[in-house]
C-alpha cells in the first residue's frame, strides 16, 4: 500500500496538510482533481485545494482559520504570508512563573 503524501482531514477543507516536504511541481490527486504544487512546502504546512479569491474563508478541520490575504491558485503553500486570522480584537498573552512549592517539615517520606 502506497502511503499518501498529504492528508484532508476534513471533507469541507479547502486544503490538505502535507505529511513530508513536498517540492514545486509534485501533483497530488485530491477530489479526483490534480493539484500541482506551485512552492516548495514543508511538511505539515497547507496546500490550497482550489482557487480562492481574497476574503475567502480557508478552512481546516472544517472550520475556518482564516482568509485569503490576497487571490491564492489552487497548489499554493497556504502560511502566514497569504492567510489572515479571522480572530479579533488584541491577543494577549502572558506567562506567570509558579513558584516551587516546598514540602514543608511536615513530610516524612513514604511509609
């Protein structure tokens, strides 16, 4: 059995993740429709499955994660160059150092 080169996780996306670096030029059958790459694409990242006109919603695991910044052709690397979030307002986030709890004078091992 063939391994496949990519994965479509869910029927509604409008892209698969490639499960290996893949070069420009490879073509991948997706929905009975060759796709050929038009970047080199590491794995893991987005391929777009068809054409998508800016403002387009792309959507993986059925859900949006984004839009189109600009026109994108199907085979193209979907990443944070072409894809705008579709969160709003100002994300913060920040990290709060725990401080090492101590086991007190009371513990006197296992018994």
């Amino acid at each position: 059995m063939e391994q496949s080169s990519f994965i479509k996780i869910n029927p509604a996306d409008s892209v698969v993740v490639c499960l290996r670096p893949m070069k420009k030029g490879e073509t991948i059958e997706v929905d009975g429709k060759t796709i050929t790459l038009l970047q080199d694409t590491p794995a893991g990242h987005k391929v777009l499955i068809n054409d998508a006109t800016e403002g387009t919603d792309i959507l993986k695991y059925g859900y949006p994660i984004g839009h189109a910044k600009t026109g994108l052709k199907a085979g193209e690397w979907v990443n944070e160059n072409n894809l705008k979030t579709n969160l709003a307002g100002t994300l913060e986030y920040t990290y709060s150092r725990r401080k090492k709890r101590s086991m007190g004078s009371s513990y006197r091992g296992l018994r």
